[in-house]
C-alpha cells in the first residue's frame, strides 16, 4: 500500500538548521520529491532523489535512503520566508507513474 | 510566475450545481494534471492528460471529469456538487509524460467553495 508520513508542524528560529523527516511505504519506488507550499499558493519544486544520498542546492539539502524507506529535507540558515509547508511525495512506477503525496509539514520560523 | 494559468482563481456555488475550472499549461507542455487539495490535507491526484490523451486516473469521482483540448489547454467539470468538494484545485504540467525530473509546474488554483 501507500502510505506517506511527515510530521505535521515544526517550529524553528531563524538562522538555524531544520531537519523535515519523511518515511514511507510504497511499491515500486521510483523516486522522492520536496516541494515548497507558501499559504494559499502553488507547491513549487525543491528536490528530487532517485538514489541513496545527499543532494544538496544551496541552503536546501534532500537525504534518501531506498532501504529504510526515509528521506530528510535539511534547510540551513533560516529565514523567515522559508515559513512554509513543506510537502514530500513519491512516485511509483505501478501507480502509472503518479507522485503520492504526504500530507505536508508546516514549518514555522521564529525570530 | 510557473507559466501554468488557471481560472477563476475564486468560485463561489452552491450544492447541485456544475462548475467547469480551467487551465492552461506553460508553453511547451504537453502533460496536465489535476489535483485537489482540501485544508491540512495533501495533494490527491486527479487525473493526468498526455498531449490530448487520457494518461493516467487517480481518485476523481465520476461526477467529475476532464479532457485536454487540441490546443493542451484542459477543463476540469464538477458537477452535482457537494459541500465536500470545497477545495482548492490546482492544476500542474510537464514537458514528460511522466515528469522524469519530478518538476511539476504548478498554477495558482481555483479556490472551489460550495454552500
């Protein structure tokens, strides 16, 4: 089956590091996804992993591990606009190809 | 500004009636989806269309449908609605017909409230 799971809320403070944690249970796997949803507004892409490792883009960073069936988003010296849901999704390939989506995490910057 | 176009961006109705969403997907694309979004909750899949074919169906109910136009544009009707269908709608596109690099390009939505 597919079930997705991030936890709902997270505070942090400004300047700091936050870890977004994502595990989930699929068949198929065919890749894992990290969007940006601002309140109100459109999801825009942040991170695709298909293999084991760290991606890094600037103050973003993805993690995946295939194996243990989790993956992190790591967001570095926050700011206060990085106040947003953060989604992850995974696509599998018996799904026709269609991202399955968490429920996403809200993360509030403090400052 | 991701390219992908949806109107209205607001629509007030009430139950038992039809609505029709529409979009427009970045030049170029040739992939639509369909999704919604209820509050707190995450994205469901819809239903995608591939260069004016049917591609792939999510959870769409059967008194919604879509279809892609000659021109890649695509409508979503909702008909007999209900207060449950209150939602935002967000359509998205992709040059691939399966989004090989996982960039969905997303509109802005279409805030569905139903009394």
């Amino acid at each position: 089956g597919q079930n997705i799971d991030q936890p709902t809320e997270m505070t942090a403070t400004e300047g700091a590091i936050v870890q977004i944690n994502c595990t989930y249970q699929t068949s198929g796997f065919n890749g894992l996804f990290w969007y940006q949803q601002h309140a109100g507004e459109a999801p825009t892409f942040l991170s695709y992993n298909v293999l084991d490792g760290l991606e890094e883009k600037g103050r973003f960073s993805s993690f995946l591990s295939r194996s243990k069936g989790y993956s992190y988003l790591l967001l570095k010296e926050l700011q206060m606009k990085d106040s947003a849901s953060y989604l992850c999704a995974v696509r599998e390939w018996d799904s026709n190809y269609q991202l399955i989506w968490g429920a996403g995490t809200k993360l509030i910057i403090k400052p | 500004d991701s390219g992908v176009t949806q109107t209205p961006k607001h629509l007030i109705t009430a139950t038992g009636q039809r609505v029709t969403l529409r979009c427009s997907p970045r030049s170029g694309d040739l992939s639509v989806y369909w999704y919604q979004q209820s509050l707190d909750q995450g994205l469901q899949f819809l239903i995608q269309y591939y260069n004016g074919e049917e591609r792939a169906k999510g959870n769409i109910l059967e008194r919604f449908s879509a279809q892609q136009f000659p021109d890649l544009h695509s409508e979503l009707n909702l008909s007999s609605l209900e207060l449950g269908d209150s939602a935002l709608y967000f359509c998205a596109s992709s040059v691939e017909e399966f989004a090989n690099t996982g960039e969905l390009f997303f509109g802005e939505g279409s805030r569905l409230t139903v009394l």
